[in-house]
C-alpha cells in the first residue's frame, strides 16, 4: 500500500540536499527563488482562483511572485492557468520560447496539468507534451492553498537545483503515512 | 400565445410547413430549407411576428435521417414576447450536400452563429459574407460535431515532445470499463482508425 | 528672411498610408479571455478588426454527448465559470422543462438565493477586472475581498469556491445549512458596502469617467440585432430581462429592479451591473425571508433522484434505484425543450434534444457572452485602439461560455 502504480513524476522530499556546488549558486538561487517574476498565462476557470490567490486573503505576493509581467522576455516563472487547446497550443509554445533562461514552468490546474476531463478534439493533455513542465498543481480548481504549495514547491526546487517534474503532494499523506486513520479495507497480507 | 404565430406562419407558407408541434411549452415549425429565407424575413418585418431577437441557430446531426441535419433557429420577439423554433432539414446521409441560405443579412447574430454551425457540423450558408471556422483553427480537418468524428481524434498543431513518461492513460483500457449499460453513440463511428487511439 | 530652398508645399516624400495590422493576441493583460483581435490601423483609430474566439474551445457540447444527463453538470459550471451556479440552475431548468416537473418550494428559493450571490460574484469580477484595466488596481482589491466572502458561502453550502456541480436534475445536491440565511444577508450586506467604496473611488474620477463614457456606443436596434441579451443591452436602453419578462423559479414573487442605461456606452455597461448587484441584495433579503426552514429540497421520485444512502444500502428498491440512476443515468423523454434563464450575461439557453435514452442525443448550450462578442466587432471600429480595453472589459466576455 501506498505505492503509485506508474510513477510518473518524481515527488520531492525537501530534506534532499541540492544539487549547486558554490555557495555563489546557492546564493543565486535564494535570489531567484524569492523574486519570481510571473508570466500568468490565463486561459480559463483556473483564472478565476489565480485571481484570488493574487488577491488580499491569500497573497502570493508574500512569496515573492509579486510582479506579473506581460512580456515573456522579462518573466521566468511561466504559470499556465487553464486548459490549453489545440489552437492555443502555438501560442504557448511560442510563449516558453520566448522567455530567457532561467525560466520554471508552473501547470495551475488539472486542465494544464493533464488535460482534466476533457479528453476530446480541442484539448492538449496536459502542457508537458508541448513544454517541459516543473510544477503541477492538481486541482479543478486548485484551493488557493494548493496553489501556494506549489509555489512553495518551486522554491525549494529552485533552491535545490531539482530539475525533475514535480507534483505537489500533500504535506501529510494518507496514503504513505498509516496514523491517519484511513480506514484498510485488505489485510496487509493481500494487498 | 404562439400558436397565433404558428398559425401566421402557417398561412403565409402554406406550401412549405412541413409540419408545426408543441411540446413543453416551446412551439416549433418546420419548414423546408428552400423557404428558409423567406421565412427569415417573414418572422422578422411582419408586425404580427416582430421577432427581433435571433436568439440562437444551430444545428443537430441525426445520422440514421434523411436528410441528415437539421438546421434549429430560436427566435423571440421582445416587443410582443412570443418565441419560436424553426427547423430545416438538410444534408444527405453521407453530410454533403447541406445547403440552406444565409439569415446573415437579416440578423447581425446570424452571422457568428452561422460561422458555428459550418464549423461544427460542415451546413454551407448560402449568401454568408465570410464563413470561416470560429471555434477551431483553420489547419482542422472535419467537423467534430457530426456523430462520425469521434471525440478523441485530435489534430495537433504543435508537434508533441518527445519526452519519457508524458503519455495521456486512458481512464480505461479496451477490455476494461461498462460494456452493458448506456447507448452511446459510437455506432456512427465508422471511420475510425488506429491513429485515433495513439496519444 | 531669405527663401528655404526646399520648397515645403509639394511634398517630395510620401509616407506609407498602408494600414498597420496588429495582433492583440490571445496572450493579452488587458484582455481577461482568451481572444485575438486583428486590427487594422490608421494611426491610433481603427478601421477594421476582425475578433478571433475559439482559444477555449473544450468541446462542451461533444463531451455532453457522451455522458449522461446529470454528467453535464460539471461541464456546465465551467462554462460561465464566475457564475457557476447560474448555469447549473439553468441547466437543471431545461432538463426539468423536459420532464414537466416542478421542484419544492424550498429548492425554489434555495436556487434563486444561489444564483443571485453567483450574479453578484460574476459582476464583481467584470467590474473589478475593467477598473483594473483601467490601472485603478485598488478596487479590484477590494472587491477581490468581496468576492472571497461570497465564495465563502458556497464552500460552505456547496464544498467548492468555484465549479460547485451543486445543481441536480430535481432539486441541489444537499439541502441548505443552518446558518446559511443569516450568512448570506451578513455577507450582501458587507459586499454592497464594498460596492458603494468602490463607486465613490471610481465614479467621480475625471480619468476613469474619460475613458467610458461615450466609448463604444451600441444602439438599442443593432444590440438586439446582434443577439445581445443582458446587462449589455439593457445598458442600450431594452430592459429585456428574462427574469422579469419570462419568469422562472420564484422571480415573480419577488420584487427588484432593472437597471437600464441611456447611452449603450462603456460606462453605462459599467453602471449597469454595479446596480444589478444591488438588486440581486434585494431579491436575497426577500428570498432569506420568504425560504421554508424546512421541507424537502430535492423531489420525491425514484427516477430521478438519488436515494439516500441509507436506503441505499438497507432497501432493495434503494439499491436499485441507485443502480440504474449511476449505471444508466435519468432518463429524458424523448423530444426537445430550449429552456432559459438569465446568466450573468444574459439570456443562457439550453437547447436539449433527447431520444430517451440515458445519453443526451445534443446539448446546446446558447452562449449569451458569444452574441455579445460577435457585436465587438462593430464596437470598436472607429474607436481608437486604447478604447479596445474598456469596451472588451464591458462585455463580460467570458471565455468557458463563449468558446464552449
């Protein structure tokens, strides 16, 4: 129990040591970390809880990710809010390519993560087959706690140098952690 | 309150209603496609129809008809408040031959919901100014709204990575999930073909 | 003074008087929806724009036909993705026109207080989102906080902020919950205070009233032409609203007003759906007052609804009813019904067709921020290309509905 059955992303533990060799780089990356400039490539629903994460309740501002830039050339966190169809698709491709190294990749949604429940003509499953993605928060939408999790997420990866595609995970997980009472309908035995 | 209207309608093409129903409190027309202008123009100058609001136009495929689709308008008058619906049927089985004219010129909404209607289901309006696709991207090929695109065929516009582990699983695999139960409509899916299942 | 040798009333270099296209694309700041609009250029005025929609495509109404008919219900709630319930409500409408029922008095009330509080959320976003385009960011803080106290309540009703799929054919999900009256009223109340601090920001400035007024002027005769319903043409002076003209639910019974503007411009579509949040305040007090406090919410009929499950699990015609409603989902009459309602930008129809089966034959849903799109077009020839900004922001173009 508590195994996923097809893994395919990598969840990050943060005790993890990272990946920089000078401190200069670790030093680089508390700085970048911390002063994310943000391209929010709105499309859909997601928006709507992207606005009230920007908005006073819950401010992700207080994280750093304080400016939106509505140019790619000068933004390196590319939040892609919403499903991205077929003919959105150029759109956003164009977009990534455009932004300047270093730049990270944030899929707000299960639209953007994996194409949500629209499994038909006009959607893209998921954003990673068009960009390489960094974060993916699940979520139709997303809590706005979820979403500053994430957030939370890509600064430790940032920190960390982690390359790897990640998903946030909750901080206390039902399925890894026994104590939380999830009620075991198989003995161990037959699992 | 609109059976009056009906019966307008009625008098003035006497030789084209096909026939005139109502059903949960809507009233319907139908009309054959030929007349379907003058039909427009009826509705809309005539004071006793005075129906200024083209509320909707679209269409509905019934593959097992000939012909094949029919062309649905909504219409309300908000002077007089009577609404009605007007169907022409069009297309042959094989979804050529689905002409009718254009209400573009009578109703400025027709003019989108027309560009709808080609987009989704392949109805030629005669008379359009620009009928071009509206909801999809000119590179498409098809039209997904009819019973024999099947839902999952996408047309990619931006080649795919090629990246480990970003494959879309199936909520299902071919052996697994309901097979007794509910109609679908994957009866009409006649062309389907291997790419369709990839991805 | 002598002569210049160039001789300045011939003029020896002729500039380019070409037209300049440029693409406001659909990853736009300004424009809250995904949407291109081409404009041709002469200079800052426009002389032709061609608006491109469709980047939200989701194929709402192709995923409709695979489902069932209370599988529709979280596509909806994405269509008008600010006032999810308002199409909940009127889908579960349509579907209930269908079958010729009714539902309790009490679910009535409950809707309408729903839809109302989702109209007020809808219209606070359009118009916190147009000031801030405008670059007056302060109110759309505020109203920002307004809107997180609305959706306060229906994640304390419904489990969700946004997207709730709360509506079923026959009734809600779950009745309501105890306090669910007393606050709502505490919250219209606070967010009408918001309102008002807002208006006092905004409609006094010299700047922001500038930059609306006699901006993207649309005749009462060409927005019903165009299909415009809602807060848009009854800003061109039609007080169509199909609350008041058609009404549904307990609309009736309950008495508010319309707001109707004079000039169809920018700033009469703004106005216009400050006021409509204050009558949605009213039609919530009335509906908080006049609600049973108990009595069923959903109807009595196994066909339709889910048993509780307790039955479900202890009755045999519970399992079974639970069984064929899951497995084989409600079935339709066969026959056809265009229900509508007024969304939050207008008239929002369904137009279902059934062949009485469990799976819808078509689902239409009429868009009403699509018509209104289609009128951006003419809205914006002639203006220049600033005024793009607060015309787009005044018509409420949401993308999940327009695009559908």
């Amino acid at each position: 129990m508590g195994q996923l059955i097809n893994p395919t992303t990598t969840v990050l533990d943060p005790a993890e040591t990272g990946f920089f060799t000078t401190r200069l780089e670790s030093i680089l990356a508390w700085a970048q970390k911390y002063s994310l400039f943000m391209y929010p490539f709105v499309t859909a629903c997601c928006g709507m809880e992207f606005m009230a994460v920007s908005g006073p309740r819950y401010d992700f501002a207080r994280f750093g990710s304080e400016a939106p830039r509505s140019s790619p050339r000068q933004s390196d966190l590319l939040w892609v809010v919403g499903t991205i169809s077929q003919r959105q698709a150029p759109i956003l491709r164009r977009i990534y390519e455009q932004m300047a190294e270093p730049r990270w990749v944030l899929a707000f949604g299960t639209c953007a993560s994996s194409g949500g429940f629209y499994d038909n003509y006009t959607t893209v499953a998921g954003i990673d087959k068009i960009i390489p993605c960094d974060v993916y928060i699940p979520g139709c939408p997303p809590r706005p706690e979820a979403v500053l999790d994430g957030l939370m997420l890509l600064q430790d990866k940032i920190q960390s140098g982690d390359r790897r595609p990640s998903v946030v995970k909750p901080r206390f997980d039902p399925v890894t952690d026994p104590t939380l009472g999830l009620v075991q309908l198989r003995r161990p035995s037959q699992a | 309150m609109a059976q009056k209207l009906i019966e307008l309608v009625r008098n003035e093409f006497s030789d084209s209603v096909l026939d005139s129903y109502s059903q949960h409190g809507d009233e319907t027309v139908v009309i054959e496609p030929e007349s379907w202008l003058a039909l427009g123009k009826f509705l809309r100058d005539d004071p006793g129809c005075d129906m200024a609001l083209l509320v909707d136009l679209t269409a509905v495929d019934y593959p097992q008809k000939t012909p094949r689709f029919e062309v649905v308008a909504h219409l309300a008058s908000l002077r007089l408040g009577h609404r009605l619906r007007a169907k022409a049927a069009v297309g042959a089985t094989d979804g050529t031959g689905a002409q009718i004219d254009s209400w573009s010129g009578l109703w400025g909404s027709a003019n989108w919901a027309e560009r709808e209607c080609f987009d989704m289901f392949g109805v030629d309006f005669r008379g359009h100014p620009d009928l071009r696709r509206i909801l999809l991207y000119p590179e498409f090929v098809g039209h997904p709204l009819r019973k024999d695109y099947p839902a999952d065929r996408i047309q990619p516009l931006v080649a795919f990575r090629d990246a480990e582990n970003i494959e879309k699983l199936p909520p299902f695999g071919p052996s697994e999930g309901m097979s007794f139960g509910r109609k679908t409509h994957d009866q009409w899916l006649t062309n389907r073909d291997a790419a369709d299942d990839d991805l | 003074m002598e002569a210049p040798d160039i001789d300045l009333d011939t003029p020896s270099v002729t500039l380019d008087a070409d037209p300049m296209l440029l693409k406001m694309g659909p990853a736009h700041p300004a424009t809250h929806g995904t949407v291109r609009i081409i404009v041709e250029l002469s200079g800052e005025n426009i002389e032709r724009a061609d608006v491109q929609i469709g980047y939200l495509h989701r194929g709402f109404e192709k995923m409709c036909e695979r489902g069932t008919w209370s599988q529709v219900f979280p596509y909806v709630d994405r269509c008008n993705y600010v006032s999810p319930l308002l199409n909940n409500v009127g889908y579960a409408l349509a579907c209930e026109k269908l079958l010729d029922l009714q539902v309790p008095l009490r679910c009535q009330y409950y809707r309408m207080m729903l839809g109302e509080l989702a109209r007020i959320a809808d219209h606070l976003t359009c118009v916190s989102a147009m000031a801030m385009e405008l670059g007056a960011f302060t109110p759309y803080l505020w109203m920002m906080k307004a809107r997180e106290m609305v959706w306060d309540i229906f994640e304390e009703e419904t489990g969700a902020r946004l997207t709730h799929s709360f509506g079923r054919i026959g009734g809600m999900a779950l009745p309501p919950t105890p306090g669910f009256t007393e606050h709502s009223q505490a919250v219209v109340t606070h967010v009408i205070s918001v309102i008002g601090e807002a208006e006092r920001l905004l409609l006094t400035n010299r700047i922001f009233l500038d930059r609306l007024e006699n901006v993207g002027v649309m005749s009462a005769d060409d927005a019903v032409s165009l299909g415009w319903t809602g807060p848009t043409l009854r800003a061109s002076g039609i007080p169509y609203d199909v609350r008041k003209a058609h009404p549904y639910l307990r609309y009736g019974d309950v008495e508010f007003e319309v707001p109707v503007g004079v000039r169809g411009d920018c700033f009469d579509r703004f106005v216009v759906r400050l006021e409509e949040m204050r009558q949605s305040a009213r039609i919530i007090a009335q509906c908080a007052e006049r609600m049973p406090k108990d009595g069923p919410v959903n109807i009595d009929d196994p066909r339709i609804m889910l048993p509780a499950k307790d039955q479900v699990y202890d009755t045999i015609e519970g399992t079974i009813q639970h069984f064929k409603l899951v497995m084989e989902g409600i079935k339709l009459p066969a026959g056809e019904v265009y229900g509508y309602t007024e969304g939050g930008n207008g008239e929002l129809g369904f137009y279902l067709v059934s062949d009485g089966s469990g799976t819808p034959h078509r689902v239409r849903i009429r868009p009403p921020s699509f018509y209104v799109t289609g009128g951006l077009e003419s809205l914006i020839t002639g203006q220049m290309i600033a005024d793009v900004v607060p015309c787009f922001g005044s018509l409420n173009m949401i993308g999940g509905e327009c695009d559908h």
